[in-house]
C-alpha cells in the first residue's frame, strides 16, 4: 500500500526530514491557510501539522486520514474528541526541547533577574561615561543562587528546569494542579507556589482548566519582586492582567516567548511594552537547530511506526 503523507506547514520545521522506509507520496506545502486546509488533506492518509488547525468539520471532510502527526508537542490545534471517535491516531512530538527551552527560560530569567536590559538602556544613555566610580548602582541585581523557582508544568521540560536550577543552587517548587483538591506527593499547593516563588515559570498545556490561570488574582499573590516567565502557550496568561502588573510595579518583570495569539497581527497588550523589566520574544525557545533536528527524526518514526502498526506517543 502506498500512502500520502501531506505536511500542512513544512516552512515551520528547519531541518532535513529522512524519507519513511515504506512506499509513500510526500507533499510539502510551506504555509496553509484555513481555507485552503480541506482542498490540501483530501485523499492523504497521514497529515503532518505544527500550527494548522484540524478541526472536528475539517476532519470530516476528509475521510481518508488515518493518522495526524503532530510535529510539536501541543495538540490544542486537533479536535482529540473528533479523532477518538472516528478512530485517527494522533501522535506528537516528546522530549526534544528538553534542552533549549529550559536554556531559553533561563536567558530570559537571567537578564531579568540581573536587569540586562536596564543596563543597556543606561550604558546607552551615557550614565556610565558620567558616573563619579568605575560602576553604577543605578538598578537592582539579583543572583538566582538561593532564590525560589516555581514550576507549573512538571513533564520532560519541567525536569529539564529542574536539573539547570539546581545546577544554579535554586530552590525548586513543584505547582501542583490549579484549584486540585488532593496534593500529590513532591507537589506544592498552587497557591503557595505562586505566593513562595522568586521566579514562576510556566510549563504545561494549554487547555480549559489551564486558560489565563494567571490573572488579576495571581498577580496580586505573588512577590513584588517575582518574575514570571512563559514558554509554553500565551493564552496561559491574562496578558491584559499582566501588562497592568508590570506598569504598576505590582510584579518585578516577565519574560515571554509565546502569545495569545501568533503572529500577533491585531496586536497583543504585550507587543509594545517599552519597559526594562518586560522581554518578548517570537515562539523560538524551541527552535534551537538541534532541537529540531531531534524533532524531524523523532516525526519520521512516529510515521514509521503508526505504519507498521504499533503507533508511538499516541495523545488520546
């Protein structure tokens, strides 16, 4: 049997993909508007997605599709419920950024912490070339040694940020579930977390529950000081909310690598934030070239192995 294999967003991956070891069609399209989503999967049998989304009246226009290879680890994009009950094996991507985006977390929660962005506007500004002594003491800097981070999020990345605070000599705070009634062991409340934490770090998929789980309430627990950071998916965060709590002084600063909506093309409350203790950057913390190379081979046998019938990191 010869399968079609449509990738919806192939501009979205760079690097090399293998060819499966079966007989296949491969067809690649960079982008795919919404509308032209249909017309695109009719006759594939495994469509590859990153940000194109299949929805439940997609997907029942297309028949044919047997399988959905997600090439990210979110899976927001799928209607699950559409897929288990018409029997679509959806499979995504696992592990791979379990080095950068801690990497790119920490960038973002050192320049913070240590006010980079504060100094350049003021070495900028000549402050250093009018100063009376060799330095200036014009911001706060603040070591992440034996400061408190806070995870929300504890699969493969939240480990991953273990592993790199500890190296850093943090004190580590496991969140558990928002609102959860039971407390699982190595968890903390959320509550306590988000009130104990010198730096929150957000690390866990976008759902129902999990939409703007921080806002007004939560910025008003947390420390005057405490950073926030976010590299995981924007809708995470009320950034109407969190816009007023760093122009109020209300939190210390955030970092953000992801927004409610991408690209951001009516705008976002976040997009022009001129503000020391704010860094913004463009849904990259994943897409270390190493990292995307794990991705693509990791893609590659999770086709290879729904084909041979024994499908591998099946979301159900």
């Amino acid at each position: 049997m010869k399968h079609t294999i449509v990738f919806l967003d192939r501009a979205s991956l760079i690097a090399d993909l293998r060819a499966p070891a079966f007989a296949h069609a491969w067809i690649d399209h960079d982008q795919t508007r919404p509308e032209d989503v249909v017309a695109r999967i009719q006759g594939a049998d495994i469509v590859i997605v990153n940000k194109v989304k299949l929805s439940a009246d997609i997907l029942a226009q297309a028949p044919s599709v047997k399988m959905i290879a997600v090439s990210a680890t979110g899976t927001d994009i799928v209607d699950l419920a559409y897929c288990r009950a018409h029997g679509i094996v959806v499979s995504n991507i696992r592990g791979y950024a379990v080095h950068t985006v801690p990497e790119h977390a920490f960038m973002l929660m050192l320049a913070l912490r240590r006010n980079l962005l504060g100094w350049r506007e003021d070495v900028g500004a000549g402050l250093w070339q009018k100063a009376d002594q060799f330095c200036l003491f014009t911001r706060p800097v603040n070591d992440l040694y034996g400061s408190t981070l806070g995870l929300v999020g504890y699969g493969s990345l939240g480990h991953g940020m273990q592993k790199v605070a500890e190296a850093f000599g943090m004190r580590v705070l496991v969140a558990e579930h928002k609102n959860a009634a039971t407390i699982r062991e190595g968890h903390t409340p959320f509550d306590s977390v988000i009130q104990a934490a010198d730096v929150i770090s957000l690390h866990t998929p976008l759902t129902a529950e999990t939409r703007h789980m921080i806002s007004t309430r939560e910025f008003g627990l947390m420390k005057p000081t405490a950073i926030l950071i976010n590299t995981a998916r924007g809708n995470l965060v009320d950034e109407a909310a969190l816009a007023e709590a760093l122009k109020s002084g209300r939190i210390g600063g955030a970092g953000f690598d992801v927004l409610a909506v991408e690209p951001p093309r009516e705008g976002s409350p976040l997009l022009h934030l001129d503000l020391p203790n704010f860094i913004l950057t463009p849904h990259v913390a994943w897409s270390s070239r190493e990292a995307m190379q794990t991705l693509a081979d990791q893609l590659v046998d999770n086709i290879e192995a729904f084909v041979a019938g024994r499908p591998s990191n099946v979301v159900t």
